[in-house]
C-alpha cells in the first residue's frame, strides 16, 4: 500500500477553545499508477475550491484550505463533509456530539468530555457531497482513506506551554501524537508519504520525526531550510518521508482535507461552547475565541464561572 497523508491544525491562535489538528490519509493499493500531482489522483471525487468561488453543478467533494470553504454558502457543513464522503461513510446525518466523537478516530476525548462546558447532547449536522464509490470503476485500483483528530484542551494547552516555554510545542507534540498514531496501522512493505505545513519558524524536523516513529529508524535529512524541509527513514519495516513545506495544502490534498476536518470539530467545539454559556448569560453572542473578541466574551462569562466553581485557566489560554 502506498499512503498520502496530510497533518494541519485548527485554533492555533485563538483565546478560547481548543486546539484542533487532523490526519488524514489516502492508501493506494499496491500497483496503482499514480500521479505525482495528488489532487489529479484524486479528481473523480474532489473538486479543488477558488478563492469564495465552486461549481454549483459539481457533485464532487469540494476540498481545499479551510478559510476559502468557510465563506462558501454552508461553509460549516461543507468543512465537516468528507466525514460522511470518504472517512466515515456510515455515520447518519444527523448525531449527539458524545456520539460524533466516539465514532471517529479522536486523540484527546476523555478531556474534551470532562470540559465543563460540554454538553454530550449537542446536535452535529453531517452531509456528504458524493460517494467515495465514484472513484473509478475497478474496486482493487480504489483507495482507502483515514482520518485522525487531536483535540487539546485548554488546560493542557497550557499546562505545555508552562513546561516548555513555547506556544509552538503545542503543535510539536500533536504532530507527533497523530504521525505515531498512524503509523502504529501501516503494513510491513508500505510506502508513506507525509506532508504537512510549516510550524512558525521551523525548519527541522529530524526530531519530530524520529520521536513519531518511536526511535527505531535512522532519519536522513534531505533538504532543510524555509522553502522546505525533507527527510527520508531508514532501518524501518515501511519507506517513510516527510516533507514540510508552507502552504501545503495548494499541493497536497491529504493537507487540504485535514484542514477541512479540524477546522470543522474546532467550529464544532465552539457551538457547544457556547451552547452552554448561552443558557447562563442571556443575551450572549457567539464568539471564535480569537483575542480581540475573546475579551467580551470572558467579562460576560467570568462571574458565571466563578459562581460555578469553574476556574479561568479552564477556559482561557496563558498564550
């Protein structure tokens, strides 16, 4: 099997909320003559967004970074919906939050269910644009797709933050977190192609990658610098590379969809975010969490919060 696979994140900068990041991959059976260009690979089904712009009479996945699907009409569902087209195309239109995140592969539950502020039963609208069945005709040239989401609370966002000094370990960690999650369902003999976005500032990633594959490989670096970082494995049961490059997700699908799919829970969290402050403080618009707003937000809520026991550092991020 040969797998493509996207990392990218959601909610990186905001006040409120968690953070959000996703995996995603697309497996191709041994064999396939596949392109180099993975949107071409891929484009019976997927159907790259412009800038605010689709094609109305285009019944393919419309897929690409999340902020140009989010202005799209119904940009929320339109984020959420490769859950139901290729990853989880058993799951019903319609489902309680509890239920949504107990059926997807989601690092990080048991702390997003002991939020305060969760509320299990919030409803979470599911479409799906197409089948992953129109991808060709032949069932054994048909890929399989994964998905991985990581949620950090806002507790443990800061409780990292404080250990390592740096906001960026956040990521780091969930970078991590998800590659060794997936690599932990790869086959003796696959070939993994990993790309993600540039991390601030960074441009090496040997580290990361060698922590990921739990240090049992030799990781060669290729190329490190600002344009892109590249690196190859040795000495392990797969073929692993990494490239990281910014704006990732103009080249590779996989990166695409992954920012479709976190940005879609990270939205999702929020509405039962608010969902639960709004039943205490009427009157309460709802927020993104991003500092300007946040403000107004935490002074309607923090006399609540404080009522009910709950304390700020649950609530708002130190950085």
């Amino acid at each position: 099997m040969r797998w493509r696979v996207g990392i990218d994140e959601a909610g990186y900068g905001p006040t409120l909320g968690p953070l959000v990041m996703a995996l995603t991959a697309t497996g191709w059976p041994d064999g396939t003559d596949l392109l180099e260009d993975g949107w071409s690979s891929l484009s019976q089904i997927i159907q790259p967004v412009a800038v605010g712009r689709s094609r109305t009479k285009d019944s393919r996945l419309i897929v690409g970074d999340s902020k140009k699907i989010k202005v799209l009409s119904g940009g929320h569902q339109r984020l959420g919906a490769p859950w139901r087209t290729l990853f989880h195309t058993d799951l019903p239109a319609e489902l309680s939050a509890d239920d949504f995140i107990s059926k997807v592969d989601c690092l990080g539950r048991d702390e997003l269910l002991a939020e305060p502020w969760w509320r299990c039963g919030h409803p979470v609208v599911l479409v799906a644009n197409c089948g992953a069945s129109q991808l060709g005709n032949n069932s054994q040239m048909k890929p399989l797709f994964r998905a991985i989401i990581l949620v950090v609370a806002v507790e443990h966002f800061n409780a990292i933050c404080r250990q390592s000094g740096s906001k960026g370990a956040v990521t780091g960690n969930g970078w991590i977190s998800l590659l060794s999650r997936f690599l932990g369902t790869v086959a003796d003999g696959d070939v993994v192609e990993v790309l993600a976005d540039k991390q601030g500032g960074r441009d090496r990633y040997g580290s990361m990658l060698l922590e990921a594959t739990s240090g049992a490989g030799w990781v060669i670096p290729e190329r490190e610098g600002a344009a892109e970082s590249i690196y190859r494995c040795t000495g392990l049961p797969y073929d692993l590379r990494l490239k990281v490059t910014p704006r990732a997700e103009a080249s590779c699908p996989n990166v695409a969809l992954a920012s479709m799919i976190a940005k879609h829970m990270r939205d999702t969290t929020m509405e039962v975010f608010h969902s639960f402050w709004a039943a205490l403080v009427p009157g309460l618009q709802p927020t993104a969490g991003y500092p300007g707003d946040a403000i107004r937000y935490i002074e309607a809520i923090q006399p609540v919060a404080e009522r009910l026991g709950i304390a700020m550092n649950r609530l708002r991020r130190e950085r």
